[in-house]
C-alpha cells in the first residue's frame, strides 16, 4: 500500500467553513482507501476551529484513536495551530467514545437477550 | 399610499457599525418602506448602504467612494459562502487601515468568519437575508468596531433546542453562556456544530484590549479584558447582536486563545 499527501493550504483552502472542512475529510477518507498512510501538511495553514474540527477532528471521530494515530500523519503545524488541532481531536475522541459507551449501554447483554428471546 | 410602516431615527451624533446594524435589521423586521434620518446623517448612511442593504432606494444618490481602510458597509448574509465573502471584504478594510500583521489578519479572519458563519447556521430568522454585517475602522484613533446583527430565533431559544442546557437556562444568561467552549446548540455527532464561534471571539478580545458585546432576547453580556458582566437588557432585542471593537495597534494571537482551552494532560497531545 502506498502514501498519499496534502498540501492543506492549496489543495483544501480557503480553510474558513464547515463545508470546506468536510469536503476535505471526504477526500482525505477517499485517499485512504489505497493509501495505508495519508500526510496531511498544514505548512502554512491557519484553519478555522470550523474547518479543523470537521478536517481532523472529524478523521478522528471516523477512524478512531488508533486507526487515526496509525494512519494519519500531520505535519508542518504551526506553534498557534497545534493546541487547536489537538483540542478538536480529543473533543470529537471523546464524543464518540461517550456516543458509543451510551449505546453500549443501552445494549441488552446476553442474559437479557435470553430472557427477551420469543419463546 | 403604502400600508407598511416607515422608521425614523432619532440617534446619537456620532454613528457606528452598531446603529446601523440595529437600525437596519428593524427596517427589515418591519418590512418598512421608508426610513428617515437626520439630513447630516444621510451621506453617511447612504455609504454604509443603509437603504440598499434591505432593498431600498436611498433618498439621495452618493458617489460609492472606495471604502478602502476605513469601513465596510452592511451586507447582507444570506448563505455561508456570502459570510466568508463579507469576512474577506472586512479584512481588507483593516488592511487598507495598515494591519500587515499575518497573524493579526488570521485571527481576525477566523474570529469574523466564526461569527458571521453563526448567523447563517443559527439566526433562523426564516427569510433569506440571515443577517447583516458591516464595519469600520478609524485609523487615528486605532479603533475599529465589526457588528453582525439578525432578527432571528435569539441565543435562547436556539440553545433550548439542546437539553444539555435546560436546567442552565432557567438561572443563567443565555449570551453569556454561549461564549463557553463547546457550548452549541447543534451537538455532534448530529448537528455538527461544535461552539468554537463566540468562545474565540470573546477570548480574542479579552487577551487583547478589545471588547465583545452579545445581545439577544434579554440577554445582555458583554466581556473585555477587565472583566465581564452579564445582565437582564431592559429593551430586549429579538434576534442577537454581535459587536466586536478593538484597537488596531496591537497584535492579535489567536494561538494565544487556542493555548488556554483545557485539556487532560498529555492523553490529549496527539501532534
């Protein structure tokens, strides 16, 4: 499997909205379908909190700490950049796993599953 | 003779982006057919496009001077691309103004399309103009003002649509508590929306002598770098308004906002 890379500045700016933010993660997800590792570089970049929630923050939430960690290299981030991107991916890490312990949850075990079985 | 009401402004001798965002959302509130304002006004208010940003003729024809380092017009949002296009527009005014600053201009740009993206996603004021938007900057005294203003939902009943905030609601200021972190009204993983919008724009002008004033339905807050004060407004306005002023002689750092955000120690550095 190969590498794949952005440049964000050029290949996802302006880095302002929502939208841009999630058309970027779509083609960030596409990529990674023949890629094993794709390089996100934000040389330059200054992104909304908007656009880098839904860029990396929602690759995140997608993919999952590990897959993401594994998967997923940032690189050239700016000193005034990187607590951002590092606050939208643990925010949008920890949504999910509180999404997913809820359904959890609200899963019947198999005992319950036993006794809910029609006879 | 039309049946729909006219508006005439008695105001303050000096005016800023902030009267003619008020005076123009009420125009549209209104519907109105006609506005009148003091003659020593009307030069200016025709500039800031008072009539056009709502559809109507102005009472007297100015030349359009390039408004070039000085303001910025009301414009009207109506989508989250013309947010973005009027944030532009305003951060060119500040350039004109002599900001050369990179990262000034950054955080500038990211704290207005914030805001002006809020109104579009959050006003839900059920017509196509969302809200408007204008500015201006007065180079000698190294001031500058940015107000969005709509006649939609207000801060209250958008945040009520999130159960999260029901019990907070019933004691707290609603514009107050729209500045903290990651409070929204649209939550993931449904809504995708995540509350960064006011939490920057608030902490930008605190860190750096500037001030943020939120109104909305009765609720008043306002926050400056010496503090900040929520109250009960006495004329409550439906819709909400957002007025951002600063001195343009100092620098912004937005990472400076980014770096106070809470974390959990090292499990929350991944770069």
């Amino acid at each position: 499997m190969s590498s794949s890379e952005f440049q964000v500045i050029s290949d996802f700016g302006p880095l302002s909205t929502r939208e841009a933010g999630a058309r970027a993660r779509s083609s960030v997800l596409s990529a990674m379908e023949i890629a094993a590792v794709v390089t996100l570089d934000f040389t330059d970049a200054r992104p909304s909190p908007s656009f880098a929630d839904e860029l990396v923050g929602g690759l995140a939430a997608k993919l999952g700490r590990e897959v993401f960690l594994r998967r997923v290299r940032i690189v050239g981030l700016d000193a005034a950049v990187r607590p951002l991107l590092n606050h939208v991916v643990a925010t949008r890490l920890k949504q999910s796993q509180a999404a997913s312990d809820n359904s959890s949850a609200e899963k019947p075990n198999a005992k319950d599953r036993r006794q809910l079985a029609p006879v | 003779m039309s049946s729909k009401p006219g508006v005439e402004f008695h105001g303050p001798t000096f005016l800023r982006p902030y009267h003619f965002a008020v005076l123009a959302n009420q125009v549209h509130r209104l519907d109105a057919t006609r506005v009148t304002v003091p003659k020593a006004f009307q030069g200016y208010a025709s500039r800031m496009r008072l009539w056009q940003s709502v559809g109507l003729e102005p009472p007297n024809k100015v030349t359009e001077r390039n408004p070039g380092g000085r303001f910025h017009p009301l414009s009207p949002i109506v989508s989250e691309m013309t947010a973005q296009n009027i944030a532009r527009d305003i951060l060119a005014v500040f350039r004109g103004a002599g900001t050369s600053d990179k990262a000034t201009l950054n955080a500038i740009d990211t704290a207005l399309s914030e805001i002006f993206s809020n109104c579009f996603f959050h006003a839900e004021a059920g017509r196509e103009i969302c809200g408007l938007a204008c500015a201006q900057s007065w180079p000698y005294a190294r001031l500058a003002q940015v107000v969005v203003a709509d006649i939609g939902i207000g801060i209250r009943s958008s945040l009520g649509a999130n159960l999260a905030y029901s019990e907070r609601l019933k004691s707290e200021n609603a514009a107050e508590l729209a500045t903290e972190l990651g409070v929204t009204s649209k939550p993931a993983p449904g809504g995708a929306h995540s509350g960064y919008g006011l939490t920057v724009a608030r902490q930008l002008m605190e860190k750096h002598g500037g001030s943020l004033l939120l109104l909305s339905g009765n609720d008043g807050f306002r926050a400056t770098e010496h503090g900040s004060q929520a109250r009960e407004l006495r004329v409550p306005w439906r819709g909400t308004i957002v007025a951002l002023e600063w001195r343009t002689d100092r620098p912004f750092d937005i990472g400076a906002v980014y770096r106070a955000w809470p974390k959990d120690g090292d499990e929350d550095e991944f770069f």
